[in-house]
C-alpha cells in the first residue's frame, strides 16, 4: 500500500492575525491570544497594555516610536517584559498595508504575510526600552514644571467645585453617611469588585460608575446608584442608565446636546455638572459632594506614576480631585486587606467562652443550679477531706 506524505514548511518568526486599530481604545473586542496588535500611537500606557498580556497577545507593531520622550509611559515596559514582540517605527504607509484579519509574521524586524513583504520597523526589546525610560526620567523635570502651572491654573478655573462645593448636582441618590464605590473603566475593575464582595455584602455602599463602568458592574449582579457620562464617549446600555438613580452629564458647558438628545431618547433626564474634569475625577466630586461616610476608588490606579502614565493631559485633574475630597479616599486594591469579611479562629473561641459563661451564669440563679453548687462544693471539702487537707 503507497501512502502520500503531504510536506509542510514552517515559516520563521511570530505568527498571528493583524488587528488594526489607529489608537489603542478603539481595537475591537474580538482581539483574542496570539493576535498582533497593530497601533498608531505614541504613549501606550500601562492599563492598556496590561489589558492586552491578558488576552494574551503575541506582538503589537506600532507606526510611531514606543517611547515619546516626553515622560516615562510604562506600557511598552510592561510589554516587553511579559514576552510581547514590539515593532515600532512601521510608519502610517506600513499601517495602512496591514490589513485587519490579514494573518501575517514578523521576521527580523519585518512584517509579512507569506513570502510577501508587507511593512518594515524596528525591533524593541526590554533593555532598549529600559534605558529610554532612564533617559525620560531624568528629563522630567520640564513636564513637573508643566504640571505645576497647570495645576495652578487648574485650580483656578475649577475652584468653585473644588473648593467651594458649587455647581455640583443633587443627587437623588441617598449616599450620605454611607460607604461610597465610584467604579471607572479600568482593566482591573472586574477583579477588584471580586475581591470586595464581603465589603459590598455587609456594608452594602453606593455605586456611582463612570461611563461603561456601569454596565460592567450590572454583569457583576451591581446596580449603580449614580452614572457619570461625558461628551465624546460611549454611553452605557439604555438598562444601566435607566436603572439608575441619577444620570450626571459632565462638560465644560454644563451639558451635551448630543448626550442630552440621547438620554432623553431613552426616557432618562440628566442632571449636569459644568466641569473640564475627565469623568473620573468628575464622578469623584460628585460622590463626595453626596457627603458619603468614605469613598473607595475602583477601577482607576491612584499611584502617581500610573496616573501620570496613563492620563498625562488630564493629571492635573486627577490630583487636585482626590486632593479635594473630603471624605476619607481608598483605593479598591486596600479594602480586602482591611476588611476581609472572615471570622478569625481567636474570635470564634472567645465568642463561645462568653456563651458558654452566660449559659452557666444564668443556671446558678436557677434552683438546679443552687444544687448543682452545693453539691460541687460538698465534693471539694469531701476530696480534701480525704488527702488531709
């Protein structure tokens, strides 16, 4: 019998199906493992990034340099220190030949796609990304200067909110004196919610979630209390927001034709707050202004180098937001730390030797337990009648 072997050649390099997307918020959902990401931007921050070692991404290749200058983003540290092939440098030209869903695989710094070369960049690994990360570091001091004036003029602009408590909305939503969750659209979320299940149990706290935040927490079982939507972004499901009890437009001018037009599309009356704040730090004042018992942050990192990373333009906001709460401020990744929700060994054995005294406290005023007393008594005297005591 004559059997045909059918010869398969594997090709070099890493292997994967283009996803294309010009900024890295707007790459589709469907990206799964193995995909190269392929991006046109030139800070990539570190939510991001991590967002995409989970899905499990096999290279990202980007038309402009991985690292600006401008200041330390830590999206393509992380990148590479978790085995993510970067490519950088490809150019729009290379961009645009890099069609979405087209396999393809990047050999030597090249892009192709069979034998067929489609885009050429340069290779970035984790030392050359660590050293232009030292570089940036010590040239921060021009973008802190920046920061300074801008925060400056910042709190000049917002002082009414952020000092004086003015213009911000009432709330139907009764927050005061209760734990408050303001929930944003951060990659860590999900897990973070997780991880404060007993908290939200026990304490029962108010939700107010930023934006799409809502209808995550929704397939976590969660109603949010208070939804904060800004102009330009997506607006959570027609359920979430008429669910909820407030729905906050935040803008410069107060509201949003276009937001304003939708909501009421939907049968949903929003109230608005007039504020150049991200929606963020606009949900902040907000659930402050409800003046909660305390305010945990969830969904948003609130270390400076990651907020400095991952929302460099609006930094200044981020900073004199949580300066301005009056309220005590907690990230979401503490409270499983100080409120784990579980009975330690020692407190159950104390709660049982105080039951157990009250059981026989309460006897001892019973006639049976008068007996039992003297009888007991009677039998000390007796043993130590016996051994000559």
């Amino acid at each position: 019998m004559k059997f045909s072997a059918k010869q398969t050649s594997t090709l070099p390099g890493i292997t994967g199906t283009l996803r294309v997307a010009r900024m890295p918020g707007a790459l589709p959902r469907r990206v799964k493992r193995g995909d190269i990401v392929v991006i046109d931007h030139t800070e990539l921050d570190l939510p991001t990034a991590r967002s995409w070692t989970a899905t499990g991404v096999a290279a990202v290749i980007n038309a402009r340099p991985m690292v600006s200058g401008r200041y330390p983003n830590l999206g393509p540290e992380h990148l590479a220190a978790s085995g993510v092939v970067l490519l950088e440098d490809v150019g729009l030209a290379g961009v645009t030949a890099l069609g979405d869903g087209r396999n393809a695989r990047i050999v030597d710094g090249a892009v192709y796609d069979g034998e067929q070369r489609l885009a050429e960049g340069r290779v970035v690994d984790l030392d050359g990304v660590r050293s232009r990360m030292e570089h940036v570091r010590t040239t921060m001091h021009a973008q802190l200067d920046t920061f300074t004036h801008t925060s400056a003029e910042l709190l000049r602009r917002e002082q009414e909110s952020l000092l004086h408590r003015n213009g911000l909305p009432d709330l139907r939503a009764r927050l005061a004196g209760c734990p408050v969750v303001v929930a944003c659209e951060g990659d860590g979320l999900e897990r973070q919610v997780r991880s404060m299940k007993w908290f939200v149990k026990e304490q029962r706290p108010g939700f107010v979630a930023v934006g799409m935040a809502a209808d995550r927490l929704r397939r976590r079982g969660i109603q949010p209390d208070v939804v904060v939507v800004a102009p330009g972004e997506e607006l959570p499901s027609a359920k979430a927001l008429k669910a909820a009890r407030d729905v906050v437009v935040c803008a410069p001018s107060g509201g949003s034709a276009s937001v304003d037009e939708a909501l009421k599309r939907i049968g949903v009356t929003p109230r608005h707050f007039a504020t150049v704040l991200a929606a963020p730090d606009a949900a902040l004042m907000v659930a402050d202004g409800a003046e909660p018992e305390l305010v945990v942050v969830a969904g948003e990192t609130m270390e400076l180098s990651d907020v400095l990373d991952g929302r460099s333009q609006s930094l200044a906001g981020a900073y004199l937001a949580r300066l301005a709460v009056n309220a005590p401020l907690l990230d979401a990744a503490a409270v499983p730390r100080l409120y784990s929700g579980r009975v330690k060994r020692t407190h159950a054995v104390f709660a049982m030797l105080l039951c157990v005294a009250a059981v026989l406290a309460s006897i001892a005023t019973t006639d049976v337990g008068q007996r039992w007393e003297h009888d007991v008594d009677h039998g000390i005297h007796h043993v130590w009648d016996e051994v000559g005591l």
